[in-house]
C-alpha cells in the first residue's frame, strides 16, 4: 500500500509535466513557424504568389501555376491568408510529430527541441509563412514515408489523413509529383531487397494517393478553365534552361539558313538566362509569350535533344549537381513583386492596404545575413545524410533511419534533377526541400544520443500508440 502510494505520487507529477509539455509544443511550434508573417504584418509574397491567386479570377490556365494551389489560397483570402498559414504550420507540426513518433521518438520535449532547432536554422518557418507551394515539397516526402513503410504504426484515420495530404501536395506542383513518383518507383525496385521495409500494400497506398492528386488537378483544372488538361509550360521551362546552357543559340545558328523560325532574327540578341528571357522584357513578349511560341519551342527541345545528346547530358548533370547547391533561403521573396502586387490590388483590394504596409515591402528583410547560418546547415545536412547512409551501409544496418535517410537522400537527388535539368539551379527550389536532411539528422542525433531510445532499434517492427 505504501509502495503504491509512493509510486501514485511518483507518476501523477510526470504525467502532469509531459502534459504541460505537450501543450508547450502544440502553441510554441506553430506560433514560431509562422513568426515570420506576425512580424511582417502580412503573409509573406512571392514572385509566383499572384499567378496562383489569379487562377479563380481569370478562368484560364497558365504555365506552372496549379489551379489546385490557386483554389487553396481563395479559400483563404476571407482571413487575409492567415487560414492558409494556420493549415501550413498546423500540418507541419502534424507531419513533424508523427514521423518521430513511427520512430519511437515521440517525447514532447524531443518534439520540442527538435521543431525549435528546424525553426532557427533552416528555412522552415519562411516556408510556412509563404503564400506559396514550397512547404508542401518538403513534407509530402515524409508523408509518403511514413505511409508507404510505417502504415503499420497509425491509425486508419490517420492513414485517411496523411493519404488525402500527400494528394493535394501532389496537385500543388508538378515538381513535387514528380519527386514522390520517383520515390515510388525507387521503392518498387527496392521492395524485393527490402520486403521487411517496404510492402506491396504500402506501395499501392503511396502510387494511388498520387493518381488522386492527379485527378485532383485535372478536375481543377476542368472546373475553372473547362480544359481536361495539364498544367501547361514544362516545355518552356526546359527551352529556358537551354537557353542558359547556350544549346539554343547552338541550335538557331545551325538551323536558322533553313528553318524559318520566328526567334531566328533573334539568335544573337538572346538574354543570357532563363528567367530574363521568360519574365523580363525580352523577345519572348514580342513574339507572344507562351501563347505564340509554345510550338517553336517544344519543336527546339525535341530537335537539340536529338541533336547535341552529349551536351545535353552534360549540361543535365551540371545542372543538377548545381542545383544541389543552391539552398539558400529567400530566393524571389525579397525585392520588387510587381505581378503579385498588381494581383492583389485588382482583385483583392481590401487587402492592399495591410499588403503594401508589410515590412517585406519595404525590404526589411535580410537573407543575407539568414543565410551564414541556413547555408552551411543545409550542406552539412546533406553530407550527414551520406554519412548515415556510409555508416549502414559498413554496418550492415536496415532500420527505419537508416531508410529515412535513404528517402530523403533519393528525394533530394530526385529534385535536384527534375529542378535543375527542366528549371535551372535556384536556391528556391533547393530551400524548400532540403531542411528534410536537418530534420533526419536531429532525428539519427536523438536516437544516438537518447538511451531510452537504443532498444528500440532492436525491437521488432510494432504498431505505435498515438501519443500526441
């Protein structure tokens, strides 16, 4: 009786602590991810903000804007965006907690520790505090994780949830599609090696969550445009990142004698990148944008994919090694936005007010200084990942962090190549992925360092009781 007692006394008050802990982590991580916003005044912008929010209003579909995405926003301009951040961080957390906790990991105050380090030294918070895409890049990826090789260790619901998440983040950008189809891919081929890991069902689980993402945008896209069509402009895309390459000079001067090409009068006046050609004050608006040379430029990419095959390899492992190294946060955040502004202003102007007052419009913001911190985190994120995976691989090590770290790996490679080969290197497009490495690096750190965690590893696969 006596024993018990002191063992009641002994647990109400731990129990009462990791309670208040949990609650501590439920306010302080969201509130900290969106901490950028609250000290704009306003959701942060960026360059492709205005053409996502123009999707309800103008009816029509435009190169590399989701209608899906473009929806997303509408629904939340009735609270000048703040729903949409609220869902952002809110998700955040959600994806955050239940990838520690399908690894054994889930102590509030590791939850808490981990999502403070993420907030101080990568670009998560400006993520989640952006009216854009990029948040969802970086958190589908452990969402098909954790579906396709923890589905065993949450509930139905939670398998419902993290099923309808990773469609819509799917539907956002076709980038991110294309990463989480490759990592599908890469898992049916593992599967026969890794049949403790990875199972079929998972696999299905993973493949139909994207075709629904890509219905998702395809009836989007119906619905607003009365089109039954993709997100048209990848062709675009990758004739700009030609361009910057020079193999689009290469090809007009060699062909123009005898192709009557419309950008031939051109070929010595090219802009020397992508985005001056595509967004500046370039030919490409006299010659009618995407509308009047969409043609002529899928007919130049065919033709120098066939023609250069050497250069255009080289060019794409150049490019996607550059891209890996392209993680600096804020790109397209900072400076002037005019597409966007404009947006706002013709047809939302009850928010103009607050938009233009925000402190990102008066260039309060310094990445520079961010970035001496965010830069070498991120790079350091990504050789750890290669020292997980160079450590299994000596010790003959299969576990769930180890396979974490390979998915995060193949995810980061899988958008360095889609980014960096039809895109061109951009620190956005590394930014907004590659603080997964971090994430997996704290978790490898809390399972080495963490004692009450090393049996773990050992133990046979079981289900996890929602903790949080």
């Amino acid at each position: 009786m006596g024993d018990a007692g002191i063992s009641n006394t002994q647990i109400l008050p731990a129990r009462t602590v990791e309670t208040g802990s949990i609650w501590i982590a439920v306010v302080v991580i969201p509130l900290f991810l969106i901490a950028p916003a609250l000290w704009n005044g306003y959701p942060l912008l960026q360059w492709d903000t205005g053409g996502y929010l123009a999707r309800w209003y103008e009816g029509y579909l435009v190169p590399s804007r989701s209608t899906v995405f473009g929806l997303y926003l509408h629904f939340g301009e009735g609270s000048s965006f703040w729903l949409n951040l609220g869902f952002q961080a809110m998700s955040t957390l959600w994806i955050l907690q239940l990838s520690l906790r399908v690894l054994g990991l889930i102590q509030p105050l590791r939850l808490l520790w981990i999502g403070l380090l993420l907030i101080a030294t990568t670009a998560l918070p400006w993520l989640a505090s952006m009216l854009l895409t990029d948040i969802f890049a970086g958190l589908s990826v452990l969402a098909l994780f954790i579906l396709v090789t923890q589905a065993d260790r949450i509930t139905a619901l939670e398998k419902c949830a993290v099923f309808g998440f990773i469609a819509f983040a799917s539907a956002t950008h076709s980038a991110t599609l294309g990463v989480l189809l490759g990592l599908c891919c890469v898992g049916l081929v593992a599967r026969p090696f890794l049949r403790d890991r990875i199972t079929l069902a998972g696999l299905m689980q993973g493949g139909a969550s994207l075709v629904a993402g890509a219905a998702m945008l395809l009836g989007a896209n119906y619905a607003l445009s009365g089109q039954l069509a993709w997100t048209p402009g990848g062709v675009g895309v990758a004739f700009g990142r030609m361009l910057q390459d020079g193999i689009v000079a290469k090809y007009l001067n060699d062909h123009c004698p005898q192709l009557e090409l419309k950008l031939c009068p051109y070929r010595n006046e090219l802009p020397p990148t992508a985005d001056d050609f595509l967004w500046g004050n370039s030919m490409f608006n006299t010659l009618g944008r995407f509308e009047g040379l969409d043609n002529e430029m899928g007919y130049i990419v065919t033709h120098s994919l066939q023609e250069y095959p050497l250069w255009q390899a080289k060019a794409a492992v150049t490019a996607t090694v550059d891209q890996l190294l392209h993680v600096a946060t804020g790109e397209g955040t900072i400076g002037w936005l005019p597409h966007t502004y404009g947006i706002i202003d013709r047809y939302i102007p009850s928010q103009s007010k607050p938009m233009h007052a925000a402190h990102q419009q008066h260039w309060d913001i310094n990445f520079a200084l961010l970035n001496w911190l965010h830069v070498p985190v991120a790079l350091g994120s990504m050789l750890a990942m290669l020292a997980l995976l160079g450590h299994a691989i000596w010790r003959r090590r299969r576990d769930d962090v180890t396979l974490l770290a390979a998915t995060v790996t193949l995810a980061l490679l899988g958008n360095a190549a889609i980014c960096g080969v039809i895109s061109g290197p951009h620190d956005r497009y590394g930014a907004r992925i590659v603080w997964i490495a971090t994430f997996t690096a704290l978790i490898a750190a809390a399972r080495y360092f963490g004692g009450a965690d090393r049996d773990y590893a050992r133990r046979d696969r079981k289900s996890i009781t929602p903790a949080l």
